[in-house]
C-alpha cells in the first residue's frame, strides 16, 4: 500500500491569553525577537532570531491549570538568564536537576504559562 506524503509542517505555536500585545511584548523581550500586530487586539506574532514563531491569540477566558504543552529554553548562562526574566516578570515555580551538569528550572510569563530554561547551572 503506498502512503502519500506528507505535507504539513508546524509554523508557529500559539498561546491563548487575555491580552495579546502585551504578553507578545513580553515574549519578544524574553527571546530577544521581533512582534509584529497581526490584528490589534486579537493576534499577535514574535518570531526569534532562530526562526521560532510564537502566536498570542486573545480569547475570552485561557484555559486554567498546567498547560500540557510548554517551551524549553536552552541558556549558555542558566542562572543569569532565569535572574533577567524573573526581573521583567517571570516567577519561578520549581528546579530540577537530573545531573551535576544539566538541570532546568521552571518559570511562569506574566500569564502563569509555564516554561522551562535548560542548561548548565
């Protein structure tokens, strides 16, 4: 039986939130990417310098809890990037460490979406 191929590829992940732009503003510090207002008050978009395309899409009421679905961040300097986050906003929920040499640590944006900054303590 012959399979057809494939065609799709994953452009952009996308977090529901209250409001777009200033989450997105957030976001675009925090990696150091460029926003750009899709629709003012309902979509907005950051795109890092790697290529990563983050969505933020107003809905009415953002889904309550763990979110099943969240970003790693890798750092060259773990400890001083966690410090700048948690100064613009971030706070920090929990560490892990499975080695001497490798952990992460998990942090939550403005909107207690969590996500996790891997590396090297």
């Amino acid at each position: 039986m012959q399979t057809e191929a494939l065609t799709l590829d994953i452009s952009m992940v996308t977090v529901d939130c209250t409001d777009p732009e200033r989450l997105a503003t957030w976001w675009a510090g925090a990696i150091a990417g460029e926003m750009t207002i899709a629709a003012p008050g309902e979509f907005v978009t950051v795109v890092s310098p790697q290529g990563l395309r983050l969505g933020f899409q107003k809905v009415p009421d953002p889904t309550p809890g763990k979110n099943r679905l969240h970003l790693d961040l890798h750092s060259h300097d773990r400890e001083r990037d966690v410090a700048r986050l948690i100064a613009a906003g971030a706070t920090e929920v929990s560490r892990r460490a499975v080695s001497a040499d490798f952990g992460w640590v998990v942090l939550a944006d403005p909107d207690g979406n969590v996500f996790c900054v891997a590396g090297a303590p």
